[in-house]
C-alpha cells in the first residue's frame, strides 16, 4: 500500500489501544490473535485448519481424480483448461475481496468487524454475480462464433462460480474470526455432499465436465445452509463506509497491487497448461494435470497454516509488534521448508505406486516428471512465506513486482523449453518461473519487512544500563 505507514523506532502506528495492548476484542466477538493463545490451543487451531484445507479441496481433488480416471485424456484436458479458468477466478477473487478482508480485518478495522464483514459479504455477491454475467456471455459468444471451442465445462462453470466463490468467502471469514473449527465444520458437510454426489452421478451415469461443477456448488450449498448463520454479522448498524468514509480508496491503494499480481501469478503455474494446450495437445494438458494434482496436497496443507499465519502478523503489525512478526514469520518458514522438503522424499520413495493406484495405471508412465516436480512446493514456498510477510504489513507491491519476474521467466524461458521439449520443457519451466519468484520477493521482503524489523527490535535489546564507568563501578 503506497500510504501505508512507515515502519522506525521513532514513529509509531496509529491505532486503538485496544489493538496496541493486543488484548482488544472487535464487534462480533472477534477473538485475541493467534500469536497469544497458548501453545495447545495454537496447535488446536492449527489441526483445524489443516483439516479444513483438506477437506475443502479434496473435494475438488476428489472430483479431479474420478474424472481423470472415467474420461478419456483428451476430454479431461478440456476440463482441466476450464477448472484453470476457475482458479483464475478465484485468484481474482482472492485479490478484490479476500485478501484486503483478510488484513484489514484483522488488523485495522478490527474494532468495526461486524460493519466490515456485512460490507465484505455484499461485495463478494456483486462480484459472484458479475462473473456469472460475464462467463454466461462468453459462452453465448463461443456457441455463435466458435462453437468447437465451447466446452460444457465452462457453461457449468458460468452457472455456479458465483456459489463457488461465496463457499470461499465463508471458510475465509471464519479464519478471520480466528474460528478454524467453524471453516473445519463447513468443509466437512462440502466434502461429504461432494462425495456422495459423485458416487450417486457415477452409478447413474451422468458424471461429466458439467455435472461436477453443479456438485461441487451443491457442496457449498449445503455448507452455507448449515454454518452460515455462524457469521457475526452483528445487529443493524451505520453502513461501514459511513463510519470509514475513505475506505474504498484505501481499499484500491492494497488490492490494485494484489489484482494486478492475480493475472501474473497465473503464469508461475497455470498459465504451462495453457502454452501445453498451445504448443503441444489437451492430451499433455492431462498428464501435466494429472501430476501436479500429486504435488498440490502439500501446498494445500501450507495454505492452511496460512490462513491462520496472515491475520496474526497483519494483527502484529497493526499493533507494532515488529518482534513478534519476525519471530512467526521465521516458524512459519522453517515448518514450510521442512514439510516441503519431507514431502519431496516421499514422493520419491512412494510416487509411482500412488500414482499408479489413483489412476488405475492410466498415466505411470510419468512418474519421472513427478519426481521433478515434487521439488516445485519446496521453490514457491520459500517465496510464499516471504509474500505473506509482505502482504500483512501492507506492502502488495512488492509481491507484484515478483511475479512480474516470475512471468517473465515463463516467457523467456517457458515457451522455448515447451516448444522444444515437450512435457518435460513445461514441467522444467514451471521450476524456473517458481525459482524467479522466490529470488524476487527475498528482495523485496529483506528490505521492506526484515530490515525495518530489525532496526525496531535492536535497541529492545539492550535491557541493562549501557556500558561506561557507571557499569563498571557497579558492584
């Protein structure tokens, strides 16, 4: 954020002393940040969240697996360059609603949480249903002009992406209500509604591209009717803008750099599929699929620490606590280093018959692009953990900047190693757009967010009297 405050020993942030003393409680019963709970329930909250990003997307996991097992190659590459689609939504998602409610409400407007949540759930239905707009036009556009291009995939997409993005919305306003369990529960009934459908779909026949996308939305569906009512909207109060009247342009100053970072960041990953869809057939685009999907879990279970990691250092940052950001941001990035590491051995060690028993030995004869890619989590994570850093103390521009780097790595290095070599060229390219992101935002996290922090906590050190006679003459 350009305005955000700057961070030295001599000015310090503005903010309510409810929030300074860190024992402050917003409306809606918004709990004390997670870096001051007790260590039992710092690990409670932790296990929650875990299981809640397992179950979540395992049942998007699970809907990818039995379409790549039930579908030819070829079809379940058209539905994976849709689903890229939808991850692209919600990237976008992600930058205009979540992220500036995920630090915003856990930092600075913490006090009006209740006004701020009601804001934040109608914004998140207006953008839903532009979206819906939107696609429903390129499909009508597609079936007109083009209609070989038009995939019932993307229709399915169309007429469930607002229901899918609310479902988001949901799990992430409870972690910023530090209520873990509540996201937990939702995921759960998202899970096991997903899962019925499915085996309920597949025994009548009737599983395809378009279906799985009515069942994943008939997923959050039952979610939102069972924990909805769980959200602290609060009693009718002054619309939040009337209480922030600048809120909007602060809103734009952050999410600006996250939104422009969202069409960038497709291109460290998601955008492979696309020059594989390009430069080689749908059938690649199913194997590069079917791979990745072996290495996401682990990203997936760091996602979930970090929805609990961003709102207690955007929260220490808010109150000034400079020492304890740096402190959680270093345990976070050591767990994150070894959880990635431990997980590239095991894949080494038990990849092939894993693959082998998912997909019914429909694609083991790329077990060797797993081994490669199972070091990517390991590369983005290292960054990731920095990226995080600097979104909570407001600083998106620099995260932009990163996969600004990291897209050009995929255009400089991505296309020819594709062009030229095939699946592996993309498996390859994918490593070195991940390796120029992290190198990039090392930069600007070192300077923006571990100097500054140092040069706050240094003089909190010397807690006895400074050296001189007077110390030496002391008995």
């Amino acid at each position: 954020m350009e305005n955000a405050p700057q961070l030295n020993t001599e000015e310090k942030l503005s903010v309510p002393s409810a929030v300074a003393n860190g024992n402050g409680r917003a409306n809606g019963g918004l709990r004390s940040i997670f870096a001051t709970m007790p260590a039992g329930s710092r690990l409670t909250q932790v296990g929650y969240s875990v299981v809640d990003q397992a179950l979540a997307v395992g049942g998007g996991f699970l809907v990818n697996v039995v379409l790549a097992r039930t579908q030819s190659k070829e079809e379940y590459g058209m539905f994976a360059l849709s689903y890229s689609v939808y991850l692209f939504l919600t990237s976008l998602h992600n930058a205009a609603i979540l992220e500036p409610y995920t630090v915003y409400g856990s930092g600075r407007y913490r006090e009006r949480f209740s006004e701020y949540l009601r804001l934040m759930a109608r914004s998140n239905l207006v953008l839903g249903f532009l979206l819906t707009g939107i696609l429903l036009l390129i499909c009508l556009a597609l079936s007109w002009a083009a209609p070989q291009l038009m995939s019932r995939a993307l229709f399915g997409l169309a007429l469930t992406v607002s229901v899918l993005l609310s479902g988001i919305f949901l799990r992430r306003a409870f972690y910023v209500q530090r209520q873990p369990a509540l996201a937990a529960g939702s995921s759960l009934v998202f899970f096991l509604t997903v899962a019925c459908s499915l085996w309920l779909t597949t025994k009548a026949h009737r599983l395809d591209s378009f279906t799985v996308f009515l069942i994943l939305a008939l997923g959050w569906i039952a979610a939102g009717a069972a924990f909805g009512r769980k959200l602290p909207f609060g009693k009718p109060a002054p619309p939040f803008v009337a209480l922030e009247p600048q809120y909007w342009r602060e809103h734009w100053k952050y999410s600006k750099w996250v939104l422009a970072t969202a069409f960038l960041f497709q291109l460290t990953t998601q955008g492979y599929y696309w020059l594989v869809a390009g430069f080689l057939s749908t059938k690649d685009v199913a194997e590069l699929r079917v791979i990745y999907l072996l290495v996401s879990p682990i990203e997936q279970a760091l996602i979930a620490v970090s929805y609990l990691m961003v709102p207690a250092l955007a929260a220490h940052y808010a109150a000034n606590r400079m020492g304890s950001l740096l402190s959680l941001w270093k345990r976070f990035t050591l767990v994150a280093v070894g959880v990635t590491g431990l997980f590239a051995v095991a894949v080494w060690t038990v990849g092939k018959p894993v693959m082998h028993l998912l997909y019914e030995g429909k694609y083991d004869g790329l077990a060797a692009y797993l081994f490669v890619l199972a070091f990517l989590p390991m590369v983005l994570w290292i960054g990731n953990a920095m990226n995080h850093g600097l979104n909570a103390v407001e600083k998106p521009r620099f995260v932009f900047w990163a996969y600004l780097t990291s897209a050009a790595a995929t255009f400089v290095g991505g296309i020819p190693l594709v062009m030229h070599f095939g699946l592996w060229g993309a498996v390859y390219g994918m490593v070195v757009s991940g390796v120029a992101f992290t190198m990039a935002v090392a930069v600007g996290f070192f300077f923006n967010v571990y100097v500054k922090a140092c040069r706050i906590v240094a003089p909190t050190l010397h807690l006895g009297p400074p050296p001189g006679p007077l110390a030496e003459n002391k008995p």
